[in-house]
C-alpha cells in the first residue's frame, strides 16, 4: 500500500497528522487556508515540498466550496492576499514562497484575460494548485533515479549503505521523497545494502517518521541517535560500505550553500573527515538564486519547550495505550533554550545537489554556480555528473 501524506480531490483536502506517527495513521481534513496555516505551523504536515503543496490546496479547497465574487480583481485579491498569508506559516522553506509566487502570477494573468470573472480565476488557481501535487511526485523519481545512479557510479557499483538525516519521504513530499526517493530507487534497483537514519531531534522526524516509513517500505535500515553518526562512519562506515550521507533541503543558495534541519551541518562535517560523499537532494524549486549564499537565509527559531518535553502514548511495559497520550519533562526546569530549527551547510562540505534534472557538481574552481548551471538547463545543457547523465 502507498504511503499517502497528502489526500486531495477537488474540494476535499485531508493530510496525515504527523504529529501522531508513528503509533497513530489519522488524517485530519483541511476546510481553508486558515487551517492549511494552522496546519502547517503546527507541524502537523512539513518537508518544504509537501508545505507548498498543503498550503496552496487548502487555498483552492476553501474557492471550490465558497461562494466568492463574480469579478476577476475582487477574487485575484482575495487569492493574493491569502497566498501572503501562508507564506508566513514558515520562512525558511522556499518552495513555499516559490509556489506562491507561481500561483500569484497565474491569478494575475487569469483576471486580465477579455472573458476574465471570478469563477475562470477562481478555476485558474484551482487547476494550478492541483498540478503541482501530481509534478511533484514526477520530480521526486527524478531525484531518486539520478541521485542513485551517482551514488552507484561513485562507488564504482556494488550495494551501498546509505545515511539519511530528518524526513526527505513521501511524509515531506506529495509522494517517494527527495533523499529518501534516492534510498527508495538504490533499493528497488538491488543497490542498496543498508539505510541508516538518524532520529533527528529534537522533533524527532527521523524516528517519528523515516524510520516509519522505512519498515512500511520493508526496506532494510537502522535507527541511530545524531550523536552516533561518527562513530557510525568510523567503525561501520567500511564494513557496511557507506558510501554517502544523502540530505534533504529546505533552502539551497546560489553559491550552494544549504539551510536544511537542525544537525546538517555536523553531518557534512563527519562527512568529509572519514572521506564520505555528502549529497543534497531537493527539486529545482529549491534553489533560490535572491540568497547568494547562506548569509541571506533566514533560520527559524522553535519554542523551547520542543526540547524540554517529549510527548507519547503511555506504555506499561507491556502495549502502548494509544488512548492516552502524555507528556514528560527532560530537562531542568528553568534551564536556557535555543532550538533553531535548520542550519546552514557550507558549500565547501557538498559533494553534489541532486534535482529532477540531475546532478550539479563543482565547477573547475571548486564552487557550485547554480545561477549559471540552471541558466545552462534552460539552454538544454544537462548538468554535469557522474554518469555523464
């Protein structure tokens, strides 16, 4: 059975509560942006490709089921102002931002059409909104195929263990997943030995959810804590042929460096000590050549109580009663807090970023220029790798 994060006919949105995996599947139904917002800011649904899609169905849910005006200017300003809104549900993402802004410039052009009224803007964004849901899961088997070809190459062939960070899956995703798309392709294709994912706290995605989806895919994996992952490359990284750490991201820069989750960076940093390709896999979507480099994102900060509390059925040593759900403290009352919720990986640290298109490797100087490497695409020029995909 596929794993489904996200749930949508015209009209109906419902998405699967994140925060109750991975002791409980229960979807909970979106009525508006209001409650894409909420749902968003809430972490109920996350992963920035799954977000911008979330955020721009409930907008098209709450059109489809409200009656709206019949003038073009009055719906297009209704749409413009909402997609501001959902925007604000979380900064450090960019293909929320990005999807808006798509979306604003379809309403845009909808509303100055001659035969233009509320109801062809109205269905201009509708449509719009739903085709975004079915390229992005196009773009995610993109990502798989090339991101494990490279690994392979790399590796000069043979299985290969892998190392994934936060949750990259079809939980984050409208379906297969960025990093997790490339563990998902190495194994249908017999190349994968092993997954290793980290548990990712202090939210917990990696334990909560990829190792969810790991055993539902029956992919062979192994949970481990963040602080282990050295330890993990120095005395298994051999053995059990550990040949990249493959992340998501939540933003890339022009000059590639990467805003992803929190513990990103250390992972780059063990890394390039123990000799282990460090891979970046996201749609183009997130690359935002306005941020030159990772100076100019903006890090999004959590509430402390994050880190402090822990949440979870009640266990008597036995089962687990789902009915009761509790929260426990794990630290000193009163203690400091910071709990930024990405950080920034310098570009120096990255071995490739992996698209829908393929791989960006360095150029000759050993920088990425994305700015140049997409202007290239859009030329016809493939981007280069190992492959020579």
């Amino acid at each position: 059975m596929v794993l489904e994060a996200i749930r949508y006919k015209p009209g109906s949105l419902h998405i699967l509560n994140q925060l109750k995996l991975p002791h409980q599947e229960e979807y909970d139904e979106i009525r508006s942006a209001e409650d894409g917002w909420h749902a968003i800011k809430d972490m109920r649904t996350r992963g920035a490709p799954a977000i911008a899609i979330v955020a721009a169905l409930s907008l098209a849910v709450e059109l489809t089921n409200n009656n709206t005006s019949d003038k073009a200017d009055e719906v297009a300003a209704f749409i413009l102002e909402k997609l501001d809104y959902l925007v604000t549900s979380r900064p450090t993402a960019v293909n929320l931002a990005d999807a808006a802004g798509k979306l604003k410039k379809i309403v845009e052009t909808a509303a100055k059409a001659n035969d233009s009224d509320g109801a062809s803007v109205s269905k201009a964004y509708c449509d719009a909104a739903a085709q975004m849901l079915i390229a992005d899961v196009a773009d995610n088997q993109g990502i798989g195929k090339y991101g494990a070809e490279w690994i392979s190459k790399a590796a000069g062939g043979g299985q290969v263990s892998v190392l994934t960070h936060c949750n990259t899956g079809s939980l984050a995703t409208a379906g297969y997943g960025t990093a997790l798309g490339v563990i998902r392709s190495l194994h249908a294709n017999g190349s994968l030995k092993h997954a290793f994912c980290t548990e990712t706290r202090p939210y917990n995605q990696g334990s909560r959810l990829t190792a969810f989806e790991l055993v539902h895919d029956k992919i062979p994996a192994t949970l481990v804590t963040d602080s282990m992952a050295s330890a993990l490359l120095r005395l298994k990284g051999p053995s059990e042929r550990i040949a990249a750490i493959v992340v998501g991201a939540d933003r890339v820069a022009a000059n590639g460096d990467t805003a992803n989750k929190i513990g990103t960076y250390q992972l780059a940093v063990t890394a390039k000590y123990h000799g282990v390709k460090f891979l970046v896999a996201a749609p183009r979507t997130t690359i935002d050549l306005k941020s030159k480099s990772g100076a100019d994102i903006v890090i999004e900060e959590r509430p402390g109580k994050e880190m402090t509390f822990l949440k979870g059925p009640r266990f008597d040593g036995v089962d687990l009663d789902l009915s009761q759900v509790e929260t426990i403290s794990i630290a000193a009352k009163g203690i400091d807090v910071w709990n930024p919720s990405f950080d920034v990986t310098p570009a120096e640290l990255i071995d490739g970023i992996i698209t829908e298109i393929g791989v960006f490797e360095k150029g000759a100087n050993g920088s990425f220029d994305l700015t140049a490497a997409l202007e290239a695409h859009n030329e016809g020029i493939k981007p280069k790798t190992v492959g020579g995909l």
